[in-house]
C-alpha cells in the first residue's frame, strides 16, 4: 500500500509538555469550520482519578495517516486515497457512502459519523494550509507546542506510549514518551496501602452502539434466514413460494440500505471487492438472489444450479463473517453468533431435519458457553437477562417443540430460534472488540 | 413449508422497516436539531439587516473550497483578568470573526492564547448574547426587549430621583474585572459629574499578596516572564500554571529541559504537579508555618546569604528569632507534611541556584495570609534569591500598569480623606453584609458593570439578599449571568472586538491594543457610549463632557486613548496596531538594582507599617486562619472539610463556560473528594452530593479522587447558578489580614450524600 514516492508527513506529539487544555480541539473546529464542540481532533486522558502508582498525561490524537492505513484498504466505496506529498490519508466526501465502516476498522477512532451529512468525516493534515505551506492549526495553536508536525521519522524520542494501540498499520504519528523527571511526581503525603492499587475509572466500552447498528443486525440475520431457506429447497426440495421469496429478499436488501449515510451512493459499496469484505458480500447479496430466483422459477435446472446457489449462499455469509472478522481485531473465528452457522441452523429448520438441527444448535450452545465463560479471553460482557432469554428461547424451546413437531409449533420454533439468534447477534455486536483510544487506556492503566 | 409461516415471516420483515425507518427519522431528527439549532438560532434572533446580513452572506459552516484569499487580519489582546493577557492575531472576514493566529511579538505568549481565547469565534455570535436593553417583565422572572430610548429614559428618570430624595451616594457604582481597558475609568467619570455615587473598596482577586510584597520588597514586580527558564529550582507554590497560565509552561518546560527542578506546593495533584518531581501537599492555610520552618532549617544550618541579608533585608534577627520557634516537628504538626519534606524543601533551597518562587492566587484568599506570603518570601531574601536571572518572588508583575495615578494595592484602599462626592465604603468581600447595612443614605440602586457578584463574591445568599432589597438594578451584560438575571434593566455590553482599548497586563510586561475589528452586533454600545448618551439624557453639554467621556464615534474613542498614550512617546496607536510594546521602563529582572522602595529602602522582614496599617504583627508570624480544623472549634467538627475553590482552564471567573465549545470538557460543576473522605460518608463516584455550612449549600456530582489531600474537597469557581450552583453560597464575606482582600478559601463545609 505505501508509495515509496510518499513524502511522509506527521504529527509529533510530546506528553511532557501537554496539559489537556484542549485548544487544539478548538483549533480544528475553527478551522474546519465543524460545529461548536465539533472537532475532527480529541485528547485522552490516562488516569484520570490521579492514581499515586501511576502517572497522567494526555493523548492528542486526530488521524495519524496511517503508512497502510485500514480505513482506506478496507473502504467498500474506494472513498480513500493517500495524497502523495503529505502522505495525508484523505476521505473523499463526493464518494463517500456513510457505511462508517472505516470507524470500526480504525483503532485510533479518526474517521467519524457526521449525523448531518450522513457521511464520514476526518483529519485532513489540514490539506489546506500545507498547500500555502502553514502547518495544521492544531499544530499552530497549540500554547504549549506539546504538538508539532514534521516528516515522519524525524524525531528520535518518539516511541510508543501507554494508550495508544500498537498495530501493524504503521500509524505516521511520533510520540514523545514521558522522560524519567516528569513522570510520577513524589509525594509528601504517602497515599494508604489500599489506595496504592489501579482502578480504571470504567469499563471498556464498546463504540458500537445497538441503536445505530439495527439494521446491520437484523441485515446479516435475515440473509443467514434467507440462505438457510433457499438451501432446505435445493437440497431437500422443501417447498418454496419464489414471490414470498422474492419479497423478503426485497426486504432484506433495503434494510441493509438503512444503514447507509448517503443512500443514493449504495452502488458505490460494491466498488473495493478487490479489498473489501463488504464489497464482496453487497455484490454476492444479489448474485445469490439471482441464482436462487433462477432456480425457483425453473428457468434453469441441475445439478450445476444447485451447487452454484448452495456456494453463492455460502459465500455470502462467509464473507459477512469475514466483514466482522476483519475490523474487529477479535480473536473469535467460529462463534455462535456468526451467520454461516445461523445459515446452517436455518437450513435445517426449513429442512425439517432434526438431527441435524439438534446438532447444529448443541455445536452453537458449545460455542456460546465458551464465549460466555472465557469472558477475560474474549472480551465479553455478562447480560445475565440477555443470556438465560438466549439460552432458554434459542437452545432449550426449539428441540422440544421439534420433538413434538406439529404445523402449528412451526412458527414459534422458528420466532424461538430467531429470537435466541438476535440476541446472540446483539451481544456479539456488543462485544466486538474494536479499539478505541479510551479502552486503550483503560488496558493500559490495568497492565502497566 | 406452510403458507402462515412463511406469511408470518413477511409480516414481521415489513414491520421491522417500518421501526427501523422510524428510529432513523428520530435520531436523524434530534441529530439535525441540535447540530444547527445554534447557527439557526442566531439568524432567526438577531435582525439580519442590522447586522449587515453577516450571516446570509458568509454562510458559516460552508465547506472550505470556497474560502478567501486574504482575509484581513488585525493584531489584538485578550483583556481578561488573567495572567497570560495573550496577544494574538484575527482574521476578519465580511464583518464576521473567522479564525485567530498566535502573535510571536508578545515573547510571554508566542504560541497562541488558550482554548478560552479561541472561543471568542463562538462566544461574539453567541444565540444567547444579549443585544437589546432588556427590561424585567413586572412581577415576572423573564425580560422583554426595548428601545435605548426607553432604557435611557428609565434610567434617568430612576437616577434623578434617587439623587433627589436619597442623595447620589444612594446608588451603588460596582465594577468587576470582566475587562480591562482604559476606557473603564469613563465609568468614574460619569458618576462624579453626575454629582457622586457610592462604590467599593478591596478586591476579591489578589490583595493580601500584593500588599505582603509591597510591604517586604516595596513593589509588585517580578523578572519577566520568560526568565523563568534560567531557574534551576522552581517551586510553584499554590499555583496551577498549567491551567490558569498555560504559557508559563513553555518557559518552565524550557527550565526543566535544562536541568531545572520543578517543585509543586498544592493540596490538590493538579496538571502543573504532574511535571512536577516533588508535590508537597499541606493542609490550606497553613503554608505560612511550613515557610517559617524552612527558614529555621535554613538560618540553623547557616545556609543562608548573610552578605545578601546584611546590605539588603531589614529585621532578620527579629524574623530569625521568631522562627527559630517553629522546628520542623513542630511544623508538621501544623501543616501535615511529615518532617522529611520540610528538609527535603529547605535542602533544595539550599543547595540549588537559582530559586525562584511563584506564589498562585488562592493561598492568599485565606484571613492569615499576608503573613503566610510574607514569610514565602523571606525565604529568598535570606538565600539571596531575589535580582537575579533565575530567581525571584512571582506575583503579581505591575510594570505595565504606567497609567494608574496610583498602582494596585493602595487603588483598592478607602481614601484617607474622603472627597465629599465619592463614597467608598463598601467592602467588595463583604458585598452583601455592606450593602444591606449601608445608612445615611442607605442604597436604593446599583449598577453593576463587568462583573457577576452574585456568583463571584463571597457570600451569595447575602448578596442576593442586599440586591433584592434595593429599588433599582441596572446589570451590563453580553450574557444573561445570574446577576443580569437579578436586574430591573440589562444594558447589553460590547465584546473585545467592538471597541478599541489599550490594555496593560499583570504577569508580562507589555502595553497591548485590542482593536475593533467588528461592529456591535444588534444594538450593542461600548459603554462609553451609555454614559455618555445618559450624560446627554441628563441635559449635560459636550463642554462638560470632554476629556471625561468620549462622543459616540469610533474616533473619540481613539481621541480619548490618544489622550492617555501622551505621556509615554513610545506608544503610539500606530505601532500597537501591529505589535505589543514593552513598558516604558520595563526591568526584565525585577530589582536587579537592588532597589527597594519600602520606608527603609531595604527588604523589610521587619515592616512598621504592616503594624501600622493592619494592626497586624511587624514580623511574618503564623496564626492559624478563622476556619480551622486544627483551631478545635465547634465549626471545625461541624464542617470537618476544606472547601478549595481553585480556578480551571476552561473558565475565567464565571466568563467562558457557557459556550458550547467550552462546555465539551466541563458540562457540569462536580465536587473532587479523595476516596477516603467519600467512604467515610457513603458516597461513591457519580453520586450527588451536598456540599453544605451554616452559609449556604450546593448540590453537585461528586467525583472520587485519589491525588487531593484528604480532608479537602474542591470544586472549581465560576460555575453559574443556572447550570448548577455557585461556590459562594458557602463561602464567608470576610476581609483578608491584609489589603482588604476576600478571603474566600476560609471555607470549611461538610459533605453530604443526596
């Protein structure tokens, strides 16, 4: 990804000197002429309750315009490109589509929602200024130069510091680390055995919000529905009716729109299948409704038909695994909550195959135990009313009513199952583990 | 598969667009409603033609492609009570305020102003500044807007019959430090052709301290600011640089990379002790005793300057005498810091050249700390420690004040002779108690001018009282504050853009202009031009007024200014309209002469008139202050907790924190409380507390944190009643020892869970 043309630039950033004023938030916002108490630039603060065994200091962070930046690679619309003189990582508002999925795929949170325009927004290095050749003005502003701007690779102190995520993206910021005399100052009041120990004063918490996210939630549910039914037709010629079908892919398809900032630009999300995950599972989404329309319609018929609607399907719910696998710098590849597994469960319950379906949801009830259980491992959360409702609807209910498999309990098998899917995919949302300068710090504070 | 369930299915896809479309509709909404409320909001409150349609045309919030090339760009000062007194540049685009540059000329403050500076961007458009007089709608909270001419006329009509039942002096003249400028003094001006008024003596800010250096070194001075890098010790004793003067942190920073030791003396952990490497943290109000057991240590050990003290310090023997009573045991009886540290603090002295001590604002807010600042600075005067690169007593740096006939403190005093037309007979730390006993005339009305008594002086729930109990209330204001809210007539006041003034400074030593570069919005006028429309309404002639109050032009401004710069040849309009100059007879290293003007010409540790003037011991001595958990009376079990009322970043005084930009980093006061005094009363973090005395109570969040000194709590100043209540409701209306400060951190409370 990097050009080795690219003349670098980057943001210097010294600890010893910043005192979380916040005038370069304010700098930016003047600038760039955002909203008041808008602002593309945030400063962290580590330690926050003054804990005696630990220093504190502030993070001053924007973009760090990052030398293989993941914003850009994985951008669906190709709105992203690297400006060759600066190196400035720069967010093409005319091709953006508001899919924020540069926001999870960014560990340092630079690119962000703008509610107003429904497009995505961030750092420029001040493209601007660097034309007429004046520096960024949160650099300009700053009273205490804690912050400065420079070629990336000019400074020699700079390595990294607590709360800020190491990764492999090679984020083009210097970071100036504490010097031994501005550390932890002594004391002459010595702070009691009990207080001595570090308690971050919240939790992790994860920026990816349920409100905002229904529609990606219910999205990726209905299409595991969608393939798991489709699939119960081809394989076991279970009845399908192609307009109910057809409806509720039509369905499906405009709730995944919902969660576009900028509607209108939807064709733009099938533009970086060559990078994007996301790209590839919107242009497999109507390949599969394609095929399987050819199939339910007889158009075409065999053997050939069926495997290629059976691989279409399944390529798409790996590939929206994979959507999820990618940003979420997650350890979880087999999971519950993943739709492949949701397809398959779905499958078996249009297929009417109890074994199978019996299966399917012990090998789920395993794998959700284990999340559940390895809390620490996987970051998880406890939502003990979330996860008995799960258990009892999605795990207990289904293969009791099967047993007693009547055309009536058919409905509330599958609102059972559907239930216990949707809150596992809930929680999964939840407990992505995308990181964010605040939870960095929070680990930091608890491992340092 | 059967038909219903495959219906069933179609049904609940459908109903779930429906929601999703719904949820979109209500966040989308509030999202957009409060995004452009505020730049709606000021097109649909200020009458766009009167304010040239600024708005319609710039359309603020477009996207940069379309920028202009050169904006002009003028040089100007912020003139808030602050250390910094920033210089800095700002681009004017159609008549509307765009961006603002730092301005390297002011070597104190080269970087750019702080965040408060910047947001002058929002705060001159702000949708809730006033712009109309506005009168208080009868038996009603709320105001309706009026004329200037029915505003001048109610005015008049108020003040004539004042002056001619009660007399003038039955009108109160209060001024605050909201801004500087040498156009304040029109104010004075008007009330003595008026025929008098009453007004205020003391000061809440800084009295005791400056009166403690007057009377020990015999001015307010210090080394420039920028000296502060040639030290090798700092102790910043009582003083968080890095939030109430961030550009002093260049300079220390510059010190600590060559070598310097940064000591901070604070009973908070605060941003400043962060860089620190050691933070001596004693119980408020005791510093005094913790200075006299260093200079014990010192003179003990002979480790102090006997030539510099010889030629130089008068009563050294007499202060050596009464320090030698306060061991280092004996200190950390009183002050809470064990013994180790207060050697450690006098080895430091001792071994590091040079020191320089800088002494914040809020240790001299207590009832004994003249006496404390006295004794900080004998320090130095015993070690040598004072005109020299390096070293020094940083107070208070008057250099730049060359337009007072008399310098701050003796300003504040009470004339010796009263003139007859003038009263000054009210304390401004007792605003209140002195207003409500005012006799013969007692007060009828006030005018309150760039300032907020009723949330910034001690004491709220009295001042509020004596307000109520006046017949007439006039508040200049660009906010609704909650005095404004107090006022029968609000009289909208002019921002530091719409009116030319020069301004001196207190830490730096430059003489400044801020320009105007914008006109009033609405119908704003400076208030040069209230009184001199009133002066006008009163029937008084342009003879009478000239050289007292200037016409209604921008050039009679200028005249008035032209007038004042005459003395000092080297300040010319023209060259502070680029650039800030040095005071004519600036010292960058303050008392490098060795000059002394107190009566001895020496440093005086010794000082008859300390005696003299306040009653007050001739020698530095320490007495506990009149709250006191260690004075063991009944107050101090009732209310067992130091209330600090320190000053933050994102605030001066109660100016700034009502804008959205500020707002974003302190949305609401909370009260910091070390753990250990939270779980004594059950109080967790987030929980809502009750900070209460027998004057007064607030309730806020509680904030748990480790880094204050037990026994402390601390809530910063300036908070507005109207967002969460003020610190003065439990603060006393009580003078300094010295100055006739406020002393306004003599304020135990108790704690409370709600």
């Amino acid at each position: 990804m990097l050009n080795n043309r690219v003349n670098q630039k980057s943001f210097i950033f010294d600890t010893n000197k910043c005192t979380g004023c916040g005038a370069c938030i304010l700098a930016c916002s003047i600038e760039n002429e955002l909203e008041f108490g808008a602002s593309r630039r945030r400063v962290f603060t580590f330690n926050e309750a003054h804990y005696p065994a630990l220093p504190r200091f502030h993070l001053s962070l924007a973009c760090n315009h990052c030398l293989d930046p993941p914003c850009l690679k994985y951008c669906p619309a190709r709105a992203y490109h690297k400006d060759e003189q600066t190196g400035a990582v720069i967010l093409d508002q005319d091709k953006c589509i508001g899919c924020k999925y540069c926001s999870w795929a960014c560990p340092y949170d630079a690119p962000q929602f703008n509610p107003l325009s429904g497009l995505m927004e961030k750092c420029t290095f001040c493209e601007h200024r660097l034309a007429e050749n004046i520096e960024p003005a949160c650099v300009e502003l700053c009273p205490t130069t804690a912050l400065r701007f420079g070629d990336y690779g000019s400074e020699k102190n700079s390595t990294g510091v607590p709360g800020f995520t190491k990764t492999e993206i090679k984020p083009a910021i210097q970071l100036i680390p504490l010097q031994e005399n501005r550390t932890v100052p002594e004391f002459s009041l010595q702070p009691a055995e009990a207080i001595q120990k570090k308690i971050p004063q919240s939790s992790p918490v994860s920026k990816i919000r349920l409100q905002s996210e229904w529609s990606l939630i219910l999205f990726t549910l209905l299409t595991a529905i969608l393939v798991g039914w489709i699939s119960a037709a081809v394989v076991y010629g279970s009845r399908i009716d192609p307009v109910q079908f057809a409806g509720f892919g039509a369905g499906t398809l405009l709730i995944s729109l919902g969660h576009l900032g900028k509607k209108s630009r939807a064709y733009r999300t099938i533009l970086n299948w060559r990078h994007s995950w996301l790209s590839r599972e919107i242009s497999l989404f109507p390949l599969f409704l394609f095929l399987s329309a050819v199939f339910m319609l007889r158009i075409a018929e065999g053997h050939i038909l069926k495997s290629f609607v059976l691989l279409s399907g399944v390529v798409l719910l790996v590939a929206m695994d994979k959507v999820y696998e990618t940003v979420s710098f997650s350890r979880l590849r087999l999971h519950s909550a993943g739709t492949v597994l949701t397809g398959f469960l779905f499958f078996a319950y249009f297929a009417a195959q109890q074994n199978i379906f019996i299966s399917v949801l012990f090998l789920k009830l395993v794998l959700y135990a284990g999340r559940k259980f390895n809390v620490e491992l996987y970051r998880s959360k406890i939502h003990p009313l979330a996860s008995v409702t799960r258990i009892i609807a999605g795990f207990f209910l289904p293969p009791v009513l099967f047993h007693y498999f009547s055309p009536g309990s058919a409905v509330f098998i599958f609102l059972f199952i559907t239930t216990g899917e949707l809150l596992d995919r809930c929680e999964f949302f939840l407990e992505m583990n995308i990181p964010t300068p605040q939870n960095q710090i929070v680990t930091d504070m608890l491992n340092d | 598969m059967n038909d219903p369930l495959v219906f069933e299915l179609v049904a609940i896809s459908s109903s779930v667009i429906i929601f999703q479309r719904k949820t979109c509709r209500r966040f989308g909404k509030s999202c957009y409603n409060r995004s452009i409320q505020g730049r709606e909001k000021i097109l649909s409150q200020q009458d766009a033609s009167e304010i040239g349609g600024l708005f319609l045309s710039v359309g603020f919030g477009k996207k940069l492609d379309g920028r202009p090339k050169q904006m002009p760009v003028y040089t100007t000062a912020c003139p808030r009570n602050c250390y910094s007194t920033c210089a800095f540049k700002v681009h004017v685009e159609n008549g509307v305020l765009r961006k603002i540059d730092p301005h390297p000329a002011n070597k104190a403050t080269p970087e750019g102003p702080c965040l408060k500076g910047l947001s002058y961007i929002e705060r001159v458009y702000s949708p809730d500044r006033i712009l109309y007089p506005l009168r208080k709608k009868q038996n009603s909270a709320d105001f309706e807007r009026i004329s200037w001419e029915s505003a001048l006329n109610l005015i008049a009509e108020k003040i004539t019959g004042f002056k001619n039942e009660f007399g003038p002096r039955s009108i109160l003249y209060y001024t605050g430090s909201g801004t500087k400028g040498l156009l304040n003094a029109v104010g004075m001006n008007f009330w003595r052709l008026f025929g008098g008024c009453t007004t205020t003596y003391g000061d809440l800010c800084w009295p005791a301290g400056l009166e403690a250096t007057r009377l020990t070194l015999g001015e307010n001075k210090h080394n420039a600011p920028w000296d502060i890098a040639n030290a090798k010790l700092i102790i910043l004793w009582g003083k968080n640089a890095a939030e109430t003067n961030i550009h002093q942190m260049l300079y220390i920073n510059r010190a600590l990379d060559n070598g310097a030791k940064l000591i901070v003396i604070d009973p908070r952990r605060t941003e400043t002790s962060e860089r620190a490497q050691l933070l001596v943290q004693p119980r408020p109000g005791s510093d005094g005793a913790l200075a006299l057991a260093i200079a014990r240590l010192l003179i003990q050990n002979g480790q102090i300057n006997t030539d510099f003290i010889s030629r130089h310090v008068l009563g050294f023997d007499e202060f050596a005498k009464m320090a030698a009573g306060f061991t280092a045991e004996k200190a950390a009886e009183i002050t809470d810091v064990p013994v180790k540290y207060i050697q450690r603090l006098a080895d430091e002295i001792r071994t590091i050249r040079p020191v320089t001590i800088n002494a914040g604002f809020g240790m001299q807010r207590y009832t004994n700390s003249g006496q404390t600042m006295r004794a900080i600075i004998a320090l130095l005067a015993i070690t040598g420690n004072i005109g020299k690169p390096g070293a020094g007593w940083i107070f208070a740096n008057l250099q730049s004040h060359i337009f007072d006939a008399v310098k701050d403190p003796i300003a504040f005093y009470p004339p010796e002779k009263p003139d007859g037309t003038v009263r000054v007979s009210i304390s401004t730390a007792k605003l209140g108690r002195d207003m409500l006993a005012a006799k013969d005339p007692p007060l009828k009305m006030i005018w309150v001018e760039r300032g907020n008594p009723v949330t910034q002086n001690p004491d709220t729930n009295t001042i509020l009282r004596a307000f109520r109990a006046l017949n007439f209330c006039v508040v200049v204001d660009q906010f609704l504050t909650d005095t404004a809210r107090e006022a029968d007539l609000i009289l909208p006041a002019k921002t530091m853009f719409e009116q030319s003034d020069v301004i001196s400074a207190y830490w730096h030593p430059y003489i400044q202009l801020k320009q105007k570069v914008i006109e009033p919005p609405g119908e704003v006028r400076p208030e040069s031009q209230i009184y001199y429309l009133l002066a006008k309404q009163l029937g008084f002639t342009d003879e009478e007024l000239t050289g007292k109050i200037p016409g209604l032009s921008d050039a009679d401004a200028i005249s008035y200014l032209e007038k004042e710069l005459k003395p000092f040849p080297e300040l010319t309009l023209d060259t502070l309209k680029t650039t800030p100059i040095l005071a004519p007879g600036h010292q960058e290293i303050a008392f490098a002469d060795f000059v002394f003007p107190t009566p001895s010409g020496k440093i005086e540790l010794f000082s008859g008139e300390a005696q003299k003037r306040w009653g007050a011991d001739p020698l530095p001595v320490f007495f506990e202050p009149a709250e006191s958990v260690r004075d063991g009376k009944n107050t101090a079990q009732e209310y067992p907790l130091y209330f600090l009322t320190s000053n933050t970043k994102n605030s001066i005084h109660s100016q700034f924190s009502n804008l959205k930009m500020i707002r974003q980093f302190a949305s609401e006061p909370s009260l910091t409380i070390h753990p250990q005094d939270a779980k004594k009363r059950g109080i967790s973090g987030k929980d809502r507390v009750r900070i209460f005395n027998d004057r007064g109570e607030l309730k806020i969040k509680a904030v748990l944190d480790y880094g204050i000194k037990p026994g402390c709590v601390s809530l910063c100043n300036g908070w507005w009643i109207s967002r969460g209540g003020t610190v003065n409701f439990c603060s006393p209306g009580r003078e300094t020892d010295m100055g006739y400060g406020a002393a306004f951190h003599d304020n135990l409370v108790e704690v409370e869970r709600i």
